[in-house]
C-alpha cells in the first residue's frame, strides 16, 4: 500500500497516476486519508507531550516527596493521575484514527510508472515488441476444445462431474504434456539462478493483504470457511511472503524464487468463445518468478524477467507479442506490467498467458519487508513477479499451432521430458 507521508508530500503526483488508473473517487479518499492523518500526527504529538510531561511530574513527585513537602507531592499525585486517564482516552483516540487510516490506505491502489500510458481498455495497451510469424494453418485447422477431444487427452466432462465447470481433467499425453512443461520451466528458472520453493497453496489473512489480494480481490478466492484460509490464485502470494516482517541483509539482494503450484480463481468470466476450453479455469497450474530488490535495481529487474519469459515462449517456438499495459487495464497492486500475448491458430486470436509486474514498494510496505544497508540505513525494498509460465492457455496454442494430418508435433525443446514426439 502507499504510504501516509507519501500521500501528503506528493498529493498532486499521486492523484495524477490514480486518475491515470481511472481510480474512482480519488480526491475523495485522498482527502479523508490527509484528513485522518492530521488528526492521527496532532493526536500523536498531544500523546507525546502529555507523556513527556507525566515521566518529569512523577520524577518531581519523588523529589518533593525526598524534600519532605507531602502536601505538594499529593496535589502533583492528584494531577499526574487525571493525566494518566487523559494518556488512555488519547491512546484510544490514536488507535482508531490509525485504524480508520490503514483501512483508507488499503483501499488505495498503487501508483502507475510514469512510462504507463493512459487508457481505459484493453485496446489502449501498447504493442512494444513481437516475435514469430503467425501459423496459416487454412480451413481445415481446429480450436484446442475440439482437438482435445479426437485425441482424448484433456475430459472437461470428467472434470465437471468431479467438481464442476472450470476443473478439466488431463489424461495420457495430456497429462503428460502438462508434466514436461511444468518440468521445462522450472529446469529453465534454475539455468537463471532462481532458487525453487514447493509453498502452501492456502493462505491465511495477514498473506493475503500483504500482497495485496485482501481486500481487493476477496471475492475471486476460494475461502475456507472453518480454518480461515484462501486457496492461492498465484504461488506470488506464498513466495512473497515467507519475506514478511524480513529484514533483508542488502548482500542478499537481488532475491529469485521459482515455484509451480496449483492456482484457483473463482471468477472464471462469461460465457462464450473467448473462455472456452481451457481460456479460462477455476483451477490450473502455473510456473511463477518472483524478485525482490533494492529500488534502484526493481526496472533492470523487470526487463531481464521480461526477457526470460520470452526465451521460453521462443523455445516454445510461439509466436507472440509484449503489451504494456495502461492504466486502466493495471492490477491493484502493480506501478507497471507487461502482458505477454501468444498467438493460437485454430481461435485466430491472441491469448495471455504472462503478466510481468513491478510493485515497487507498495507490496513491501504491507509486508514491511526492508533492508538494512551497510551503512545502516533502512529501507523498503521492491518487488516484481511474473508468470513463468501458466499452463492452459500455453497448452492451447501448443495444440492448435502444432496441429497436422497426421497429429499435434510436440515442439522438439519438450520432446526429452514428454518421451514422444507427436500426440496422434
């Protein structure tokens, strides 16, 4: 989240990027944070002083006490006792302004770079970069749902009778191709130094409002009623935050983790082509990165995780495109994303399959996740993640960019962990 003192020394800077967002109701939450944190600071300095002054009557109290003045020391006694009920009603005071702060604070999304365009839709983000000739597979060629049932490799029918809508089911050289590229990614991640973590794939509360999920995307996670626990909708979520109340030591920066886990979202969107198969899930698996930096470093950071997840796409013998995107197509919690796009052949249309973000210090500042420089100065440090890669929609355009007569090619970089070729 953003922090109070940043608000009021650059109110202007961030109502410029909240409109940017297109956030709603900026000045007004802007105002009331301003407004609660007066009131918190001259609370505070009320407190502060009243104390000051309760620690130098009581010294006053035993030195008249020792000078053998009791009447004095009993009136001083009296005094310092209504002080101490005014040091309780201000403590009360001072709790409910920080907390009526925090809760404003929370609602406030991050500040877009300054290299975000604005915009509204989707279709105002800039295409910066793509790679690979689009297939022409001609008439003939099939959407992903319709191959995966000749081959019989992914059941969304089995899926819904185990669970519902939104739970497919991999069988065979489906499973098996989930496998390999799970397998893939996390062998890739390794060649770049990024340290694996197997984490919990439920978290608690205080996990999901350090990364800001809580309380902005409440109602897309699957929640656990009786043990108070979400489901993850990203590894992002577990791997941040085992850096949760971490002083970092500033020789142990940059931080790179990898880690697959199973994700679950409840919104799996409207009906139609666009979610069809595997476009969209209530369950699925993903391979994420995540980096944790000093904030001089968090840019460089983000165009190398950029780069590398473009390496697997390009391994991967996919087509695809980087879009940055605009303000009002960011996350909650992101100050710049780039959106990798790949292109399948039997949709014709071009599927998301990474987002690439830079909190910055907005994550940090929740988890109060700092680091001690050497010369002892401490600050917040930056964090950014990336999808490294989802599964679904990366599957999709294997199937339908690969399709032949005779059966889908498997691109020759999956060939050693899949063990076959073709899926015929």
């Amino acid at each position: 989240m953003l922090q109070a003192v940043a608000i009021r020394e650059q109110t202007e800077r961030i109502l410029e990027g909240l409109r940017k967002r297109n956030f709603k109701d900026a000045e007004n939450i802007i105002r009331q944070v301003l407004d609660n944190d007066l009131l918190r600071r001259d609370t505070q300095k009320v407190l502060d002083d009243l104390k000051s002054s309760l620690n130098n009557n009581s010294k006053e109290i035993g030195n008249l006490i020792k000078s053998g003045n009791q009447a004095e020391a009993a009136s001083l006694r009296s005094s310092v006792g209504a002080d101490k009920e005014k040091v309780k009603t201000l403590e009360g005071e001072l709790s409910r302004y920080e907390k009526i702060l925090e809760e404003l604070l929370y609602k406030i999304p991050n500040v877009p770079h300054e290299i975000v365009p604005a915009g509204t839709r989707p279709e105002d983000n800039i295409t910066v970069f793509e790679h690979g000739s689009i297939p022409k597979l001609g008439a003939e060629a099939f959407p992903h749902w319709d191959l995966i049932k000749r081959y019989d490799i992914i059941d969304f029918d089995l899926g819904n009778k185990i669970s519902g809508a939104g739970f497919p089911v991999y069988k065979g050289k489906g499973a098996k191709l989930q496998r390999a590229l799970i397998n893939f990614f996390l062998d890739e991640a390794d060649k770049q130094n990024y340290k694996e973590i197997q984490p919990p794939i439920v978290v608690n509360e205080a996990s999901g409002l350090g990364t800001g999920q809580l309380p902005d995307k409440e109602g897309q996670m699957y929640f656990i009623q009786e043990d108070g626990l979400y489901l993850i909708p990203t590894a992002e979520v577990p791997i941040t935050n085992l850096y949760r109340d971490v002083i970092v030591a500033e020789a142990a920066l940059p931080i790179k983790n990898v880690g697959y886990t199973p994700c679950f979202r409840r919104e799996a969107g409207s009906w139609g082509a666009h979610v069809r198969g595997l476009n969209r899930l209530h369950q699925f698996d993903k391979v994420e990165i995540v980096q944790i930096t000093k904030a001089d470093e968090s840019s460089k950071a983000l165009d190398e995780m950029c780069l590398y997840v473009q390496s697997l796409l390009e391994k991967l013998e996919l087509p695809y495109r980087k879009l940055l995107l605009c303000g009002g197509d960011l996350g909650f919690n992101a100050a710049v994303t780039y959106d990798m796009e790949v292109f399948a052949a039997g949709q014709q249309r071009w599927l998301e399959v990474s987002s690439v973000s830079n909190f910055e210090a907005f994550q940090a500042n929740r988890l109060k996740l700092r680091c001690k420089s050497d010369e002892g100065k401490m600050q917040l440090l930056h964090t950014l993640n990336g999808s490294a890669l989802a599964l679904p929609r990366i599957v999709a355009a294997i199937l339908e960019n690969n399709q032949t007569s005779n059966g889908i090619r498997i691109p020759g970089v999956l060939v050693p962990y899949t063990k076959f070729d073709m899926i015929d």
